[in-house]
C-alpha cells in the first residue's frame, strides 16, 4: 500500500520546485516592469509611474543601435564560422574511428569548459605578441572559438542516428560524395545545425567576458551594458535594453527547442 | 576515367567525371583523406589560434617583471609564482575558491527538488514546461541577468520594500552588521555576490542533476518504501547515492564559473577581490602579464584536480 503514496506527488516537494522555478523567473520578470517606470535617477520600487517614453527615447540612441549592430554582425559572422568548423569535427568524429579521436573533441569543448577569462586574456596576450590591431575580426575570432562547441554537440548528437547504411545505399546507387551531402546528410542534419547555429549565435550575442578581452575600444551591445553597469548613467535606458535583449534571446532558444524536440536534446549545458 | 582505371573500383565502374568527381571518388577510395580534409580546419582554428594562444600565456607565468621599469623580463623563473604566495595574494585565492564551493553546494540545495519533481512527477506538457524553465534563464543575457539583481539589492529595490512591508527591516540590517558578510547595503556586500552567483548558475546545476535522476528507476523508491524505510531514509540511502554522480557533473560548472568570474563581483559586491578580478587589474592598468597569467593558472590546477576527482566519482556518465 505504501506505494501507492509515493506515485502522488508530495506537498513539500512540489512547493520547493515552484519556489525555486519562481526564483529562477521573478528577477527577470522585474526588469520588464523596469523599462515602464517614471523613476529615472534610482532603483526605487514600486515605480512611483509607469511610461512608454523612455522607449521613444532608446529608439532615438544611436550609441545603442551601434552597439546593436555590432553584436548582430558579429554573431552572423561567428554563427557561420562555427557552423563550419563544429559540422566538419561533428562529421569526422561520428563517422570514424581514429587515433586522437577523444583528444579532439576534449580540444572542442575545452574553449567553453574553461573560465572565459583564461580564453579572453590568453587571446589578447596572443594578439599583442603577434601585434595584431583590435578589430571587428579580433571579436569575432574569440566568439567563434567558443561557439563551435554548441554546433558540434547539436550535430554530433544527430549524426549519431544518421544511419551509415543510408550514406552507403545513396552511394550505391551512383550519387557522388557532395550529392550524397546535399540530398542524404544535410536534410537529416538539417534542423540539428539550425538549432545549433541559433544557440550559437543567441551564446556570441550574449558574450561579455572573452569579448572584453578583444574588443579594443569597440562597444558589442553586452559591453554597452557592462559600461552602463558599471557606471549607471542612464538608467531608464539601460532598462528598456535589458529588456529588448531578453525577448531577442528568447526567440532563438524557443525555436532550438522546437526543432530538436523530437528525440535528441538541445545541448545546452555546455554554456 | 583513364587516371582511376588502376584503382579497384574502376573494374566496375567507371570513374566520375569533372573536378568534383574526381575529388568525390579519391575521398570514397581513401577515407583517411576525406577525414583529414574534414579535421584540417577545425584543428588548424582550435589548435593553433586557442591552444597556440593558450601555450603563449602559460609561457608568460614563468617570466616575470622588472620591479623598476614595469617591463616584462623574457627569463624563465619561478619568481611570478613566488608572487601568488604573498599573504594578499593568497587570500584572493582563498576567498575565490570558498566562495566556488558556497556558491555550489547552495545550487544543489536548490536545484534538487526543482530536478527531482521535473525527473519524477512532470509529465506531458509539464514537463516542457520545466524543461523551458530552465533553459529560457540558462540562456538568457548574463549581464541582464546580474542587472535584474542590482534593481533587487538596491537599498531602495524590491526586497528592502518587501521586507519594510513586513515589518522585518531589521533582520537585513542585522545581517548587513555582521562582519565579512555584511556591508552598507546587500548590493555591495559578499552576501549579494554570493546570491548572484547561485541565481546566475543554478540550471547548470539543475540539468545535469535531472539527467542523473531521470535514470533513477521508479520501482527502486518504491521497493525502499515498501521494506519499510521513512521518505527520509529513501533519500538518504537510494535517492542520493544514485543522483551523486549528476551533483558532481553540475558542480563542475557552478565551481569552474565561478572561480573565473569577475564581473559578478565587481558589479554586484564589496573592494574585496577575486581570482578574476585580479588578473584582469594585473594584465590591464598595470600590465603585469606575468603575475596574471600565474594567476590564470590557478583556476586551471584546481579545476584539473577536480574534474581528475570527478572522474573517479564517474561524474562524466551524467554529463
């Protein structure tokens, strides 16, 4: 009988999993409410008002749609190199049995598992040995560094229920290596490299620490950020940001789960 | 054709024309060549730009700095290491690492129900739900993340008016009082770092502990109950053992990221510094490459120490 009991879910439990899924929401919520208020020279809550203009005033910063382009270009340009490399590493590593074959995907993970600053400071002590310039390159080197780990588990994870008999079979039936990537590999990798690719670009969109290291004087949005954290000196801007910046990683992550639902997860732990 | 005609699979078919057939038949011919001109850009890019960069600092531990003209001296010596052993500097790393395992074992306190009932009771569209829960703060901005709570530890925030409204103003006070962990406000006090910390990692600690669970077989907590143990010796006995190995995987990350963090600290937190925070100062105003990439090694060594002891555990299954 005693078992029974335990099928039903205990009161205690299910209290400290809403308490701790509340913990995990409520303070990103608050910044929502934020963006709206009237109070722009302290953190007082509740909001003595609640306004849309410092929207309209946000809208007007061309500091702000600087930086945004930046992180945006910088995103694209990382998301496309990682896709590359972590589908190359993904491909030979599934596929084949080598020597070196758990040293290269430890050499994969090693950029993300490792602190970021280590990344970041050993980058820009490389870039000043080598005396090369900071630049929009210098970012995107560091960022695409680090992506290529979230492609290469969203495609190792797939190319792992590829069945080789399907690579063979298009093969016997006289389709060439490429032609055998583009109408056998590619449609079943497919939503698997889309998904990776959003959580790549959501992961360089978001950077900070290694980007501190490569940036130079330029300002990627989460820099932007970082300054206004640091030294708040436009507060009611720094919330309308803040919440612009939620809702855009949001989409990204909402539809990597929706791809990758069914079967393998989206491999996020490494982050 | 007339250049593959040697090779055996030429005795039944004929050779593909073109570049990309000809190509497309060596890679079939020789896997080995396929392999290689798939790892040569991932390798020469992780390789030689990360693991080259990597090498260089590490090098640059040995040198050290003239203490007169602030220039680095290109000899190798130990004397950097010295450096780290001076009683400011060790305490850096002391402060550092108790606060990594504060920060960890508070994340499995948490992140244990929240594992538990997503692995055991959530089913269907809850589980989705709990899945998402999760990963949407997992992956949301880190900087909007620590942001949300400056606006909360803020004097004039949200908890100082909660906690008004209850009449309990003076348990902050209290505890901003108290030595090491209090302070002006919780918003520069280690007590507000430490909160950020556990909030910042927590479902990094969660996933991996519901990973563990989720191979807990259901008939294994039942069969504890029905030989009569309490819920209390179920957990302790069954339940704990079996999800040991996800904590351990979930602690690699709550303890690695917060042994190379400094920007929590520096926002959110009193002068004190931390591991990051000091090779960041080193390597930028002051331009001590030297002490900061000594500094950089730490973290390395105690998180080699530790992935080596979670190894041993068999963390690595639950990752």
């Amino acid at each position: 009988m005693r078992s029974d009991k335990q099928n039903r879910t205990p009161m205690g439990l299910k209290i400290a999993a809403g308490i701790g899924l509340a913990f995990l929401h409520l303070p990103i919520l608050l910044i929502f409410l934020y963006a709206f208020t009237t109070e722009d020279k302290s953190y007082q809550f509740p909001p003595p008002g609640l306004t849309l203009k410092w929207f309209a005033v946000t809208w007007n910063r061309p500091d702000v749609w600087e930086a945004l382009s930046l992180s945006v270009r910088v995103a694209s340009i990382s998301t496309v190199v990682a896709l590359v490399l972590g589908t190359l590493c993904a491909a030979a590593i599934s596929q084949t049995k080598f020597f070196g074959r758990e040293a290269i995907s430890l050499l994969v993970i090693l950029p993300i598992a490792l602190p970021g600053i280590i990344t970041g400071i050993s980058l820009r002590s490389a870039f000043n040995l080598a005396e090369i310039p900071f630049s929009f390159w210098t970012i995107v080197l560091g960022h695409a560094t680090f992506c290529v780990v979230v492609v290469y588990n969203n495609a190792v994870a797939r190319f792992r229920r590829v069945s080789g008999s399907l690579i063979e079979a298009s093969m016997d039936l006289g389709a060439d290596g490429f032609q055998t990537f583009r109408h056998v590999i590619l449609p079943n990798i497919g939503t698997a490299l889309l998904a990776g690719g959003m959580l790549a670009f959501a992961l360089s969109f978001d950077e900070v620490i290694v980007t501190t290291f490569t940036a130079g004087q330029q300002a990627t949005l989460p820099i932007w950020m970082l300054e206004e954290l640091v030294r708040p000196r436009q507060r009611p801007v720094t919330n309308v940001v803040a919440m612009v910046v939620v809702l855009v990683t949001f989409l990204p992550i909402l539809a990597a789960y929706y791809l990758t639902r069914d079967g393998d997860q989206i491999s996020g732990q490494g982050k | 054709m007339s250049s593959a005609a040697s090779a055996p699979s030429a005795a039944m078919l004929p050779g593909r024309g073109g570049l990309g057939g000809a190509l497309s038949d060596a890679f079939w011919r020789n896997p080995k060549l396929l392999l290689f001109v798939m790892l040569t850009p991932p390798l020469l890019w992780l390789g030689i730009i990360y693991l080259g960069s990597l090498f260089a600092l590490l090098i640059q531990s040995f040198f050290s700095i003239d203490e007169f003209s602030g220039l680095v001296v290109r000899e190798f010596t130990l004397k950097t290491y010295g450096e780290l052993l001076r009683p400011s500097n060790l305490d850096i790393i002391v402060r550092t690492v108790t606060m990594a395992g504060l920060v960890t074992i508070a994340s499995a306190i948490i992140a244990f129900p929240i594992a538990y009932f997503a692995a055991r009771y959530a089913k269907g569209r809850w589980k989705a739900v709990f899945y998402l829960g999760v990963m949407l703060p997992l992956w949301s901005s880190y900087l909007v993340k620590v942001y949300a709570w400056k606006l909360i530890l803020a004097k004039e925030g949200i908890l100082s008016w909660i906690f008004d409204k209850l009449h309990l103003t003076f348990l902050i006070e209290g505890w901003l009082a108290l030595p090491v962990v209090g302070g002006n406000s919780l918003s520069v006090s280690l007590t507000g770092t430490f909160l950020v910390f556990v909030y910042v990692w927590l479902p990094f600690m969660i996933l991996p502990v519901q990973a563990a669970l989720e191979r807990v077989p259901g008939n294994l907590l039942e069969a504890s109950a029905d030989l009569g143990a309490s819920p209390r010796q179920t957990f302790v006995n069954v339940l704990l053992p079996l999800a040991l190995p996800g904590i351990i995987a979930g602690s690699i990350f709550t303890f690695s990221l917060t042994l190379g963090d400094y920007i929590i600290p520096q926002i959110i937190g009193t002068s004190h510094r931390f591991i990051g925070m000091a090779v960041y100062a080193h390597q930028g105003t002051a331009g001590n490459i030297p002490l900061a990439a000594a500094f950089t090694v730490v973290p390395v060594v105690i998180m080699g120490i530790y992935l080596w002891l979670a190894k041993r555990a068999g963390a690595f299954n639950a990752l």
